[in-house]
C-alpha cells in the first residue's frame, strides 16, 4: 500500500487522564508520545500524508490553562522533534489560522516547517487554529473578490476551482481515524473527506501506537470505494 493520506483526529487525552487520575495536561502530554510514534510508523506502512488535528478553531474555548499548555507542547514538540524529522525525511506544514497564534509559537511553528522543507518520505500537516468551515467560507470569499475584479465569472466557478483553493493541491484523505470512540467529525477537513474511508477506534489517543495505525489501513485495504458508482459485476444490462 503506497501513497496514503491519512488524517486522525486525536480524541481521548483528557479522559485517559481521568482515568489515570491524573489532571488533564498530563493526558496532552502522554498524547504527544502517540504523535511520534505514528509519525515513525506512517511511511513504512505506506503513508506519505499524515494530517493531525492538533487544534480547532473550537479549542480557544477550553481554560485559558490548558490552551497555555497545549501551545507549550506544541513548541516543546517542534524544538524536540525538529532535527529527527529532517533525518527521517518528514516535512511539516500547518494548516488554519496564524493570525491568532502567540508570537513564539508561530517563530517555532514556521522556523520547523523551514527546517524540514525538503522532506519526501513524509508530509506531516499540523491542523492548528483550523476550521474546515472557515476554510471553506475563506474559498468563497476569495472567489467574490476574483469575481468583483472581474478576474473570474460566475460561471468559471465549479467544484475543481474550489477544491485547489480550499486543499492547495494536496489529495484528499483515504482514511480518517478519530479515537477515543467519538463518531464526529468536529469541523475538520468537511470539503476533503467527501469520499474518504472513515474508521472509528474506542483507543484513546494516548494509547494510540503504530499497531493501531497498521490495523485501520488493514481494514481500509479491505474497503470497496466505488465513488458513487456500483462494482464491477453488477455493471450489467
């Protein structure tokens, strides 16, 4: 299996957490050791685009606390990680809003993302600040502004023209894990995943290793996508 895009939405550290007994920034941190061993997982298994949801546009809502520590893990993470993604061939983008980011957290997000820009064996995409209905709503406002400055008739719209706005030329997820049991999609990747595989696993994150990314593209490799259209033998009379 070659050539996957896989997203994942990473549910489950608070309540590993809790579970544990344990105050909720703990269950953040144990997430992170999920993060690294799917990233060092994805490409023996075939993965070349791995895009995680590491913050919502949502998130902003939760404690001023805890949004805190989730931006320090996400530093902690870059810095740490930064010099094993570029020997592992792994580039970082981010994906979402920057605007509303803290200053040091964007530095060491973009000073990452610089660092492994010639990475080929995998194309690690961090959903930060992000909203698929932002995303989208931002696609239409472009096209509005095309439109007025007569760069773009009404007609010249179509759902191609969209999708390279909206995805920027990367293809769209095969799969889709979400962990911890949740069957949601929270606002994320709505226009990309219209056909893509979704699998659903009751492992919090935290608990989430490399044998759980193999078993989902396991059961993905025994998925029929048929796009709408019917399978081959019943494709008679």
């Amino acid at each position: 299996m070659n050539g996957v895009h896989v997203a994942i939405i990473m549910d489950g550290n608070g309540r590993w957490a809790k579970r544990q007994g344990r105050p909720r920034w703990r269950g953040h941190l144990a997430g992170i050791e999920s993060v690294r061993a799917v990233i060092r997982a994805a490409p023996d298994l075939g993965v070349d685009t791995l895009t995680l949801y590491a913050f919502s546009a949502d998130n902003w809502k939760r404690p001023r606390s805890e949004v805190f520590r989730l931006f320090a893990l996400l530093r902690h993470f870059c810095r740490r990680e930064c010099a094993e993604l570029c020997a592992e061939g792994v580039r970082v983008s981010a994906i979402g809003r920057r605007d509303r980011l803290p200053a040091a957290v964007l530095k060491t997000l973009e000073d990452t993302e610089r660092a492994t820009a010639s990475g080929r064996r995998l194309h690690l995409r961090l959903a930060i600040d992000y909203s698929a209905r932002t995303a989208m709503t931002d696609a239409v406002r472009w096209a509005v502004r095309q439109a007025n400055e007569g760069a773009l008739r009404p007609e010249d719209l179509s759902p191609d023209l969209l999708d390279r706005t909206i995805t920027r030329g990367v293809a769209a997820p095969d799969i889709l894990i979400r962990t911890a049991g949740e069957q949601r999609l929270s606002d994320f990747l709505l226009w990309e995943v219209a056909y893509t595989e979704l699998i659903f696993t009751n492992a919090l994150w935290p608990d989430f290793r490399g044998r759980d990314l193999a078993a989902a593209l396991e059961e993905f490799a025994g998925r029929e996508r048929r796009y709408g259209g019917l399978p081959d033998h019943r494709l008679v009379g």
